[in-house]
C-alpha cells in the first residue's frame, strides 16, 4: 500500500550533472579557504638512496616560507601508517612516512609550506638534498636476483611474504596428473596509472583553539583516512574530520590515506593553519598508487572432450617499495577468483608479494580479478587452438550452469546467481557478422570470453577471516524531515559514478514518495554512517542501496502507522496517494483511511515531529531509521565480452572494430548510470589492452610522466558503437536484488582483445601474454613469425 | 618576475586584476578572477579540461599566459548558461550521460559550444579532449543527438 512510484529501474539523469555542465562544480582546488597556505612535496629524484641531508637553510630563511618538515621533523610529528591487509610472513607492516632511505623516485621525503603555490615550489627546489645513491631494482627480475639490494632495512630479501589459497596440493597434482592437455604460459600485466582526470589533493585546517582538524580530500573513503589520520598524527577521533568535495574521478587510486596526503594534515597541525596541496599530472604519475603489476605463471589441465580438470597459477605481484594498506590485496583476489565462471577439480594460486623500487602498487578498477580473467581466458583459448576446437565451445562445455547454483568454488566463494551461458552466448550472437573484405595486410578476427565478479565485498566476518583489518557493513541513516522532505546519509562516496541519484532513487521507492523530495547527503565524517570500505569494490549501490531499502519501507511503515493515528483507523485501512509531482503539503501526497479522510504526508511528518498522536511510550519519536546493513555473503555478478579486431601486419596497429558486452548486475537501479559505468570500463580496459604501460628506465625513474608518454584512451581509441546490454538474475544476498557494477566493465577488455588478436593471427597466439598490445609489441611477434606486409603469410 | 595588469572582458563582462607575468590564463580564471569551474587536468595541454574561448577560438588555457590574454575577449563554462536555461548541448550531455566526474566537462561544454552551428564532425569536437569516466559513449549520444540522430540506444 505504498505510493504507485516506480523510481527503481527509471534511467533517471544523475542529479550532479546540471551543476557540473554549469561549471559550478566544488572540486578539491575550488574551495575557498582564508589564509590559505601551499604545499609542495619535496620528492626522491632517485629510486633508491640513503638520505645524507635534508638542508632546508635557504629556504626556512625566505619570508615567504612558513614551514619545511624534514625526515627528522617527520619522525618527531608522525607515526607510521598502519596496514590492513598482508601476507604472512611480510616483513614490514607499517607504511613508513618519515624515510631515511628513499625506496621510489618520487618519494616524498618533505614538505615546504609557503603564501602561495609559486613560493612553495621555488623553496621546495630550493632544499638541498644529500643522496648517497643505492641500486635499484626496478623489476621484478632485479628485485629477486641474487645480489639484489634489500629494499626494507633489515629484511633478508626482496619478497614481501608468500601465501597459497584454493585447492590442497594432492588435488592440485592428481587433476594434472589426468590431463590429456597442459597449456602453460607466463603472463605479464604491466604497472597501469589510474588516472583520473582530477589529481589528488588536500586541504587541511587545524584550529589550535578547539584542537579540531578538518580535512578535506579527494578521497574515496574519508572514514578510514580518518582511522589512518588519527594513528599517524597521534589524534583522537573525535578531533579529526575529513570532508570529500566533488571528486574528479577515482578508480582506486584514492581509496587509502597516501604518505604526502599525511604531511600535509601534519603541517596544517604545525602550523595552526589551513594548508592546501594540488598534485600536479607529473606527481600523479610518479606518486598515485599504481594498478597491476603482476607476472604470473600459469597452466590450465584439460582431460578427457575438453573438460577443465585445474587451474594452478604462482603469481609474482609487483607492491613497489613498501606494501600499502591493503598491499597485495589486489593480486590474492587475482588467486581467489582465477577459477572464474567454470567447473574444475581443483584450482589454487600462490601470491608471491615482491618489494622494487617503484610507486607502490595498490587498488585499480578491476582488483585483481581482470587479471585472473586475463590469465584464465588466455589459457583456455590456447587450450582451444591446441585442441582445434571452437573457443566458444570449450567455454560452454565447462561453465557452472544456473540450476547448479549456489556453487562454492576451490577458494572458498559461493556463487549466488547467475546465467553464465546466457550472457555468453548472447554476447557471441551480437557479434556474429558478415566479415567485410579486408586488403591482404589485414588479418581479423573475433572472441568471447567470460568473468564472474565480486561485487559488495563483505560480510565483515569475511573480512575478519581473510585477515584484514576492515569492515564490510554498510550503515544508512534515513530522515523524514518536519516539512515531509527526506535526507539519506551514507558513508560511501559520489567519485561521479552517480550514487547520490541511484541512493535516492532507491530510498524514494521504498518511501513511495516523488524523486525530488529525497535529498542524499555524503561524504561527511561528522555526519555520515561509518564507512571502511565506502566507494570501492563495486560495493557503494548494492550495500549502501541495500541498507536504505530496508530504511525506507521502515520509515513508510511508521508513516502509516501514524497516519492511521489521525485519522482513527488501522493501518492497514490507510492507502498513501501521492501524486509524481505533489509536493509534501499537497493534497494528492496524502494518506486516505476508508471514509474519506486524510491527511497530507507533510501533515504526518510535522505531527510526528511534535509527538503528537495515540503514541505509547515504547514508540520512537524522531522519524529517523539507522540501519546497518551486513549482507550474508558477497554477491556475484558476471558478464560476458565479444571483442572484434584488426591486425594490421604491415605496422602491428590492433584496432578494435566492435566491442560488444553483455552484464548482469541483478536488478539495476538507473540503466542510464549502469549503461555508463559499463562503458567507462570497457574504455579504461581497452587503454590496458592497448597502450597503457607505467614505464622506468633503467635506474627506475619514471618515464611515462604525461599525457603524451602514457596514453589514456583518447575518443578515437574507443569504438564508437559499444554495445551494452543487461540480463537481470536478482542477488539473493541483497534486499532489492541489486549487484555491483563499478568494475565490471574493466574486468574483461584485455583478455576480449588480446583472444581477438590471437584469432585473427593463430601464428602468433602463442606469444600474446602480455600486455599491452602495442604496435611495437605485436609487430615484433609478427616478424619473428615470418608474417609482414609484403609477404603476407609465412 | 613581475605583476602586471591585465584587462579581459570574460564572458561578457570587464575584469581587471593583477598577474604575474608567468600566471597561466587557466589560473588567472581561477584565482585571479574566481572562475574555477575552468580545470586543470594535465597543465600540458592533453587534456582539454581547461578549454577556453580567446577571441571566440578555443585555447587550452593551462598553455597561454595571462597577460597575453590582455586586452582580449574570454568565454569560460560559467558565461555558456550563465546563470539561466542551458544550452541544447549542455541539456544533451545531462540526457545521454556524457560526464560521469564532471572534471573534463567544462572544457568539452566550451568546445561544444563552440562548435555549435559550425557543422564540425564528431571527431572535430572530441579531438584534444580526455574523458577517463564515460568512455566516450554518452558524450558521442549527445553529440548525435545534437546533430539530429536519436542520440542513442539508451
């Protein structure tokens, strides 16, 4: 009986988007702030060195400069930041901040404080920095070579830890033992920049007079920068409080509170002042976390008509110079979700963690699981190809059908729903079509591959299992407020995937009340629910959404009650009406018993604001619900990716001709964000497949430093009729039925098109298991192949 | 280093401030002048978030100084509605989705602005733009939508 809304389901523009078109965007640099002072980093410009001296003379003695903090003003200021996430035996669990030896180039070693943002970069050049050069070890080869340099003081080595996860050993060994096909390979995933298009930034303002610190940040989870703020500066919680602002994108890269980020809360404390920093492009590049970095030795056994009897992979995960918070998270998902949407006997992964001497690696869109999709959609189509049977096929073969769902897999996840051939065979069939005719230095072809992924990482026990140090719970606070408008609070955060609309959507529905009424307030430690996780892990819809809905029909029922007070009646006599643009106060938003009378919805809401009504004294006054909502089990969604390209032979350029994607993300709240946020994937997954590459030289100084060196997909690069379509098998875990879709996107491109390009050139499928797929790189394995432009084939 | 002067008309109205001789225009908007919904994504020219019009032509303007910009005529994000009805292409982009952080926005609601009624291909208007978040779609949607189509499958 509540109103007759259908908010759930409406591809409703996000309600950010009028403002933003306008320019009136609040961004991190836009606020305003008096007295404002500017930060500048004083960086590493060697990837490794002791640190002899930190001279700041020339600069402390400028009257513009009002604070540099050394290595030595650091240690005296800051703790280190703690970690969450790690591998047994990880010899260092602490993110030091204070450095006496610089791991990275790019490190911040200092901070400079001036008037203005000129000033503070001319002192910041003007310290003088005494390195003592150590060697580098900038790759994976040269971190675990024999004489390498010990990256962590006092460790014995370069490895940072070690665990296996999946099937016992005996299972492992025996499927393999059965195998009538072994493809093996070892697969490189390059270090990849997130890149959103806003750098990081922060602005920090200590009041001496009231001891509170007020941060703002560009970050995806303010709660637990908070948490880290406070163990750092040796603050309690109660004193520190971090606001997000509009956030120019994410992706990962600003999930965690990062070591220049801590600097700045702690000159704005030394201080007494506000503080404000602004990463530039190039420091983006050289200091934001860094996504992927892996090399990965895998083999996939096959036995009797193409059944996948194991998967086995030891993952070689690139963390930089120290592990970050959640460390080698990402490359233990990549092991936790290797098995994919099939059925095997057994499969398991070792994750070795390895310490070099770049940018530490940490969360990028896709988490571990495009790698796994990577690996294991290569490895089946080499199986395919040795096999000579249809790729497609072999896929079908083994797929976890729906009526076996639930399925646990070998590493311990229970697949809740889903129709993995459906999606599959869907995606097949959009991209069936004529092949047009290609000149003869044109080779194409087409693939279709498959992921399941992990949406709304929780339940916090799981977490508490696994060992890190977070919850996965997700709290809402609903309010109806005296005038009948309503205001949701949550602890995730809007990084422009459009949540605030999606959450009002979803609190309007359950409310049955118009769109417009429903506010929906984020990003405030002070007064949003605490939130670990907040806006990663495909999590913020399906947890924080989830939470609402439950929040809202509680609120809706109290409304009825309420109104059936006034109005002499049972609750279940009283119809809400409200018309789609009735305002609170109108007639047509009204509640109606059996006689005729009603009362208006902003009626209900002042009264109940009052404590009017037939109330007992065990009813709750204030129509406010808090839920926290901790689901059962992570849920499932998956999705299937056909990709069709060209080879050019002549140059090695692959051009992704068509791109077609089928999800399911259960039951979607707003298919126009959904639509979006599958595209955006699918392009920032292409630029992986394609050009994105973090490169070093060989000292382990960053080179791809702009735009120009790294190449993000441009509009060109993107093909322009992306197909997305949706098929809805609701989560039994979540209230609403609704899955993740943030990453899902990103989990798939690479392996789409690097299958492509192996079918399109069978000579050379053997050698794709790396990535990315440059021109460079392919027209290499073509000449090594015999193929060129002239000749054709071999 | 020094400070001068400068003089611009910015989306129609005449503003005086100082600068110093090596303040960006993309800065000066900024700070000098207060108009921040202007971005700087990249201050290489990459990116296209801070696209301007100098003189009715668009610039990035992370690339020109602000005393070249004296004596001359600026249109920024916030003089393309002003504070009133929104463009067709700013209505475009909020219909098909085409921003998703809204960062890289500005500079594309300018180019749009300016390509308005010139007949530019879709590939002329996106050129020298970087969006990480939409992967093109929605803006191609509004552009097609612009242009007469449907603006989409959506």
């Amino acid at each position: 009986m509540s109103g007759a809304h259908q908010h759930i389901g409406r591809p409703v523009p996000p309600r950010h988007h009028d403002r933003l078109v306008r320019g009136h965007g609040r961004f991190l640099a836009d606020l305003r702030a008096a007295g404002v002072l500017y930060a500048t980093l004083v960086r590493s410009p060697l990837a490794h060195a002791r640190i002899v001296g930190f001279d700041a003379s020339a600069a402390r003695s400028d009257p513009r400069c009002a604070l540099v903090l050394g290595p030595d003003d650091l240690a005296e200021r800051t703790a280190p930041i703690p970690t969450a996430w790690r591998l047994p035996g990880q010899p260092e669990d602490r993110i030091p901040i204070a450095a006496h030896t610089a791991r990275y180039a790019g490190q911040p070693l200092g901070i400079v404080v001036a008037d203005t943002p000129t000033a503070a970069e001319d002192l910041a050049e003007a310290v003088r920095l005494d390195l003592d050069p150590l060697p580098p070890a900038a790759t994976l080869a040269d971190a675990l070579a024999e004489h390498a340099p010990p990256i962590v003081p006092g460790a014995a080595g370069n490895e940072a830890g070690s665990i296996r996860l999946g099937s016992p050993e005996e299972d492992v060994a025996a499927a393999f033992a059965r195998a009538e096909l072994v493809v093996e390979r070892e697969f490189t995933l390059p270090r990849v920049n997130p890149s959103p298009l806003e750098p990081r930034g922060v602005l920090a303002e200590y009041d001496p007079g009231t001891g509170l610190l007020t941060v703002h940040a560009g970050s995806q989870s303010p709660h637990s920068m908070r948490q880290d703020l406070c163990a750092v500066l040796g603050m309690r919680a109660d004193r520190v409080r971090v606001i997000a602002p509009d956030i120019g994108g994410s992706f990962g890269s600003k999930v965690v509170l990062y070591p220049d980020e801590a600097m700045v809360c702690a000159a704005a404390v030394a201080l007494g002042a506000a503080v404000r920093w602004v990463e530039s492009r190039a420091e983006n590049f050289d200091g934001a976390y860094q996504g992927r970095g892996q090399r990965t030795t895998a083999r996939l056994a096959v036995g009797h008509e193409g059944r996948f009897l194991a998967f086995d992979a030891h993952i070689l995960a690139d963390l930089g110079a120290y592990a970050t918070q959640a460390g080698s998270g990402p490359h233990q998902v990549t092991a936790l979700t290797l098995q994919g949407p099939y059925h095997v006997d057994a499969a398991a992964a070792t994750v070795t963690g390895v310490y070099t001497t770049r940018v530490p690696t940490g969360a990028y869109r896709g988490y571990g699981m495009q790698e796994a999709a990577f690996i294991r959609e290569r490895l089946i189509e080499e199986a395919a190809r040795e096999l000579d049977v249809p790729a497609l096929e072999l896929r079908l073969r083994n797929l976890i059908r729906p009526e076996e769902l639930p399925h646990t897999t070998h590493t311990g996840l229970t697949y809740d729903s889903g129709d993995y051939g459906a999606a599959l065979r869907r995606a097949a069939t959009l991209a069936e079509r004529p092949p047009p005719s290609d000149p003869p230095w044109v080779r194409r072809g087409t693939a279709v591959v498959a992921a399941v992924e992990i949406t709304a990482f929780a339940p916090s026990a799981l977490l508490e299992t696994f060992g890190i140090a977070w919850s996965g719970w997700e709290g809402v606070r609903l309010r109806i407020n005296h005038d009948g408008t309503v205001t949701a609070y949550s602890g995730v955060i809007a990084v422009g995937q459009g949540i605030e609309t999606s959450l009002a959507q979803i609190a309007a529905e359950g409310l049955g009340v118009p769109l417009d009424w429903v506010r929906v307030e984020l990003g405030d430690t002070d007064t949003a629910p605490h939130s670990d996780l907040s806006a990663q892990a495909s999590r913020a819809l399906t947890l924080a959404g989830g939470a609402l809905l439950i929040a809202a029909r509680r609120l809706a029922d109290r409304m009825r009650t309420l109104a059936a007070g006034f109005l002499g009646t049972d609750p279940d006599r009283v119809t809400q009406r409200i018309g789609s643009r009735a305002d609170p106060s109108s007639p047509d938003a009204a509640f109606h018993g059996t006689d005729g009378a009603r009362i208006t919805w902003r009626e209900v809401a002042h009264r109940g604001y009052r404590g009017w009504g037939n109330r007992k004294d065990t009813d709750r006054i204030r129509l406010e619900e808090a839920v926290d909502f901790d689901p059962p089990q992570i849920t499932f969604a998956h999705g299937a990716h056909a990709a069709e390209v060209t080879v050019d032979v002549g140059t090695g350029r692959v051009t992704v001709t068509g791109y077609w994607a089928v999800h399911d993300s259960g039951v979607l709240v707003n298919p126009l964000i959904a639509h979006g946020q599958i595209a955006g994937g699918i392009a920032q997954g292409l630029g992986q497949a394609l050009s994105e590459e973090a490169r070093a030289d060989a000292e382990g100084v960053p080179v791809t430093r702009s735009f120009r060196e790294y190449a993000v997909p441009a509009a060109q690069d993107v093909p322009e009729d992306l197909v997305i379509e949706h098929t809805c098998t609701p989560s039994t875990a979540i209230p609403g039925g609704f899955k993740g879709l943030g990453e899902g996107g990103t989990l798939l491109p690479p392996a789409a098109v690097t299958c492509a390009v192996a079918a399109a050139v069978p000579e050379i499928a053997h050698t794709l298991t790396s990535l990315p797929l440059t021109p460079s790189r392919v027209r290499a394995a073509l000449r090594a192949a015999g193929i060129t432009a002239e000749g054709g084939l071999r | 280093m020094s400070v001068r002067t400068v003089t611009v008309r910015v989306n129609g109205v005449v503003r005086t401030e100082d600068a110093w001789d090596h303040t960006t225009l993309a800065e000066h908007l900024r700070t000098g002048l207060r108009l921040t919904g202007t971005h700087v994504g990249c201050g290489t020219g990459d990116c296209g978030a801070c696209v301007v019009l100098l003189d009715g032509e668009p610039v990035c303007s992370c690339l020109v100084l602000a005393v070249q910009a004296d004596g001359r005529e600026i249109s920024t994000v916030e003089g393309v509605a002003g504070g009133g009805d929104l463009t067709r292409a700013q209505r475009a982009l909020i219909e098909e989705h085409g921003l998703q952080c809204g960062f890289c926005t500005p500079g594309l609601v300018v180019r749009m602005a300016h390509a308005a009624g010139r007949g530019g291909s879709e590939a002329d208007v996106l050129a020298g733009h970087l969006c990480r978040c939409t992967g093109y779609d929605g803006i191609r949607a509004a552009l097609r939508k612009l242009s007469g189509g449907s603006g989409g499958d959506r």
